[in-house]
C-alpha cells in the first residue's frame, strides 16, 4: 500500500479556469452521480445504485494544487471558542489578522501582550477556559459505543463496516484538548442536559452525518420518534421522554438558492448570496441551538446573485460574467447566515469546515483515502483553498460576532476543522456501498465512517452545551 507509506501528498494537475468548459463537463458528470446522496438522501431509496456514489468537489477548486499550510489553530485568544462572544472586551483588533494567528502547538501563546491588556475580571476567568479545538487525538481502546447492530440510524454510505471495511483501528481514539480532558459522550446526561429544548442541524450531507452520530450516541438509551411527514426531505426527530427535538434541514449553500432549470440538479444553481433560505431562517426562533455548516457544495458551478442582480458566477460558460472564486460565494452565504442568527436564533454555533482526504489524485481520477490512523498535528495540515474557505469562516464570524453585541446573537465558535484534518482515516473510502462490476465509483473521502471520528463532534457538542448552561445560570 503505497499511499499509507508515503509522507508526500502528491500534485494534482492544476486546472485553470481558462479550461472551463471542461471542468463543467466534468463538474456536471459529477452532479449527476452525487447529487442525490449529497443533497440529503433521506430518500428510502438510498440502497440504490445509482444513490450510492459519494464523492467530494474539492479537486474541481480552480487550483487543487496540495500544499502543506500549517491550519491556524486557534491559539489567538480571540478565536477561542468562548473567548469572545459574550464579553465586550474581546473586540477582535482585525478579523484577518486574528485567522493568521500563526500555529503553535500549545500554551506558549496564553497571555500574550493583547489579552495581557484586558484586565476585567470576566476576561481573566474566561482566559483560564480549556481551548477545546487545540489538541492531539490519542488512543481510546474502549471505543467505539455503539455499533451497525445496536444503532439503527447509520445510513448505508456511511456503514463502512457492513460494506467490509477490515480495519477496526480508526475507531479507537478520542480527542484530547491540550489543556484539559474532553469529557466522552453521556448519553443520559446529554438528554438531561437538552431537556425541554429543541437542537437543528443547518447544511449539507456532512450536517447529516453528525446529527446521525448523535442519534447513534444516544442509541443506548432511546430512539426518538421521527415526527416529519413522510417524504419530506428535512427531518423532525423528538426524544418524547425528555421534550427533546432534532431538526435537521438541508440547506447545503445556507441562502437562498433556485435550479436554473426548473427540477435539474445537474445545471448550476442561482446562488441569492444576500437572501435568506426560509426552509430555516423562517424557523429560527422556534430552536434554542443552530448547528450550521456549509462546504463542498461552494466548489460546484454557480451564479452569484446580489440585489437579484447577477454578478458573476463560478465555472460558467458565459464570457460576459464576473468569474468569482469559491471563497466570494462562501463569505457572503455565512455573511447572510450570520445576519439572520443576529436577528433572533438561539445559540448558533459555526461548525467550520471539514476537510476532506484525496490522495494519489483527484476524487474523480482515482483519489483514495486509505490511511487506517491519525496524524499527529506537526504531520499535516490544510490545503490551500481550504485554508482560505476555514479563514474566511473564521473572518465573518467575528464580524458577525461584533454586529450582533447588540442584539443579544449568541454565535460560537465550533472548530471542527483543526482535528478533522488529523483523521484521513475517518473516510468511508469504497465502504459506503457494495462494488460494482465494471464502474468505477468514486472513493468517499468527504464523509464520515459510523462509528468514527466524527463522533467526537459529539462528545465537543456536549462540552460546549454545558458551557452554554453554566454561562446561562450565571447571567440568571
Ligand atoms: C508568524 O511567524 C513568522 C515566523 O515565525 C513571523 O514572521 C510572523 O510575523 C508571524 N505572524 C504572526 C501573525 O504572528
Ligand atoms: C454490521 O457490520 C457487520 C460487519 O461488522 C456486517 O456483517 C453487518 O451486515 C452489518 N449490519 C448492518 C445491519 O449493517
Ligand atoms: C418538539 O416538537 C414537537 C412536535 O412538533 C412540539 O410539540 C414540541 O413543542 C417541540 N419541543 C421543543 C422543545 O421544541
Ligand atoms: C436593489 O435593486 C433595486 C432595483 O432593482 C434598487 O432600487 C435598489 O436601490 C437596489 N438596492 C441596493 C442596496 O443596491
Ligand atoms: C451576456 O451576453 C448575452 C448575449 O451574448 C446577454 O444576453 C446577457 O444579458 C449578457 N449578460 C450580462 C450579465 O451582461
Ligand atoms: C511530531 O511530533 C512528535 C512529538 O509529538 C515527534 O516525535 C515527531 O517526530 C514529529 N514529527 C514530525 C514529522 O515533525
Ligand atoms: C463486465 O465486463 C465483462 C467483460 O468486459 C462482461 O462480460 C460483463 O458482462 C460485464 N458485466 C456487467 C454487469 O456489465
């Protein structure tokens, strides 16, 4: 297995954007094998054929050239998890300037001169507050806790151990934050701890996937009772026992978005980068936490609307349009997102970006990702362009942070990209369905195994409601 030896993540072949027809040709192709799937497969069909390919777009980036960026960690204390929300003193002096924080592994940045200068008592508390995005994955022999037999709800694409998948390993490890112990996952202390409120997961596929590992988290005590209708694509699940509900509403581009062809997933869609999408925003008061996300769907063909007016548009034929990189679109989708929590959610938080694993080429031209363990964080870190869609998360939610002090919004921060990159072996590779003789389906290095790394979410989830729950009793 060559790929597991090497250290040397290899060149893609840069594709220009002069070459765009054939990257729609090749991005349309990609549609058509991959939308049903990625646009939440809720669908019974899912078994099917021609459901079953899972692939990810990130190769179809403008350069997928692969660099070794070092992922800013989270180190600049404005960009703790808590840091920032609540306390006034914790103005970011620049947004840009806090996401190039340089990475440093550990401590050596606590109390550095800025955060010297703040000198309020509840800024000192907070300081001393575990950064729980900042750590290593280290081995958890007891995992996993739950399985394909004891929970229901892993949909087939991500079963990876129905589908034979030999290694066990990926399994067996935990997160472990450099300052503190990330408590795992209590089933019965997390219903307690939700009792009475309402959780929705807001974006694509991979927002599915984690809402899956929790209902498989909590498989050991209840199954909810699924309360949507029965074709509707979003999905209502209520833990009656303890008035807890689930929503999970796909809203992959989080805007407003409309097909260029009426019902065709396959042409590009009209992004209404600053419109609201009502499948949530018109629900928003209706839940006390937002989880949302947003990430592959950004490097598929689109245009890009403002004003209803079109103002370019990312690979599209036209000469005559605004060609407008992935990053545009992204920025003015959590831009809008973000304008529509400030205005009355409950506590949001913002599930960064979760990168994906390709090697040995492109996730069209036989990209695999074969690893069976993690790396430790000196061994990797993001590429380029998604080192530019995390930082540009990471800008607009400090800005957004800035813009709703007024208003009472409760945006946090839920980095997920930092221990995500760490786990190439989290993928479900070819064990998302069954092969198929004579097609060559594209490895799934975009989602998670379940059980697997994804997982941990989970056990973050839990510490960072808790947080939420102290933070509330202390206000109260
Ligand atoms: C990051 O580190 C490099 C070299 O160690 C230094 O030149 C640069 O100024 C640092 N940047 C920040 C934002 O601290
Ligand atoms: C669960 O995984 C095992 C392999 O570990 C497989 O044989 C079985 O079919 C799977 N069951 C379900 C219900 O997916
Ligand atoms: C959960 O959903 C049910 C059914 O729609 C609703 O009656 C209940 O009020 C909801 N509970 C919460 C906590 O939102
Ligand atoms: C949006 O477009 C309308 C006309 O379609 C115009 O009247 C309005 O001023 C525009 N708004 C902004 C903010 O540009
Ligand atoms: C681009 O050119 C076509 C005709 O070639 C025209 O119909 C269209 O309105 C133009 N679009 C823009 C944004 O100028
Ligand atoms: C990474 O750090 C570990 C210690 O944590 C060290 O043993 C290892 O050699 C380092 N690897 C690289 C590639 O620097
Ligand atoms: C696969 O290809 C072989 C040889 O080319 C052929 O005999 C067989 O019928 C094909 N199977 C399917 C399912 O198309």
């Amino acid at each position: 297995m060559k790929l597991q030896t090497s250290e040397i993540i290899p060149l893609s072949k840069p594709k220009t954007r002069r070459k765009t027809r054939t990257v729609v040709a090749i991005v349309a192709l990609a549609f058509i094998l991959t939308i049903i799937p990625l646009y939440f497969p809720y669908s019974q069909n899912y078994n099917q054929l021609s459901l079953s390919f899972q692939i990810g777009f990130q190769s179809l980036d403008h350069n997928s050239i692969r660099s070794t960026t070092t992922p800013p960690q989270p180190n600049n204390p404005n960009l703790r998890d808590e840091a920032s929300e609540d306390s006034p003193k914790n103005i970011p002096p620049d947004a840009a300037a806090a996401t190039s924080a340089n990475s440093t592994s550990s401590n050596e940045k606590r109390g550095d001169g800025r955060e010297g200068k703040r000198t309020s008592d509840a800024v000192v508390k907070e300081k001393k507050k575990c950064d729980l995005f900042s750590g290593e994955w280290v081995p958890n022999p007891d995992g996993p806790y739950y399985t394909n037999t004891t929970c229901y709800s892993i949909q087939d694409h991500q079963n990876c151990m129905r589908f034979g998948r030999p290694d066990l390993g990926f399994m067996k490890w935990r997160w472990k934050p450099d300052e503190c112990e990330l408590p795992l996952f209590d089933p019965i202390g997390f219903l307690e701890l939700v009792r009475g409120k309402s959780l929705a997961f807001v974006g694509d596929s991979v927002a599915r996937n984690h809402m899956q590992s929790l209902i498989c988290l909590l498989s050991t005590v209840g199954h909810p009772v699924d309360m949507s209708k029965p074709k509707a694509g979003n999905r209502l699940y209520v833990y009656t026992e303890y008035n807890f509900n689930i929503s999970i509403i796909s809203s992959p581009y989080l805007i407003r978005t409309e097909k260029t062809v009426p019902g065709d997933f396959a042409t590009p869609f009209n992004l209404f980068l600053d419109e609201f999408d009502q499948t949530w925003t018109g629900k928003i008061h209706t839940f006390d936490y937002i989880i949302i996300s947003a990430g592959q769907w950004f490097f598929r063909p689109s245009y890009f609307y403002l004003n209803r007016t079109l103002i370019g548009c990312l690979y599209c034929p036209e000469a005559n349009v605004t060609h407008l990189p992935s990053a545009f679109s992204y920025r003015w989708a959590f831009r809008t997102a973000f304008r529509a929590i400030n205005g009355g959610a409950g506590v949001a938080f913002l599930r960064t970006l979760a990168p994906s694993h390709f090697e040995g080429g492109p996730w069209d031209k036989g990209g695999d990702c074969v690893r069976t363990g993690p790396y430790k964080r000196n061994e990797t870190g993001l590429e380029e362009y998604n080192m530019e869609m995390y930082s540009v998360q990471l800008e607009e939610m400090r800005i957004a942070q800035k813009a709703g002090r007024g208003t009472g919004g409760k945006l946090r921060l839920f980095d997920a990209t930092n221990m995500m990159v760490l786990r190439p072996d989290g993928h479900p590779s070819k064990y998302g369905h069954w092969p198929v003789a004579n097609r060559t389906i594209p490895n799934d290095c975009v989602h998670w195994c379940l059980p697997g790394p994804i997982d941990a979410w989970n056990d973050l989830l839990q510490e960072l409601l808790k947080r939420e729950v102290k933070k509330k009793s202390k206000i109260t």
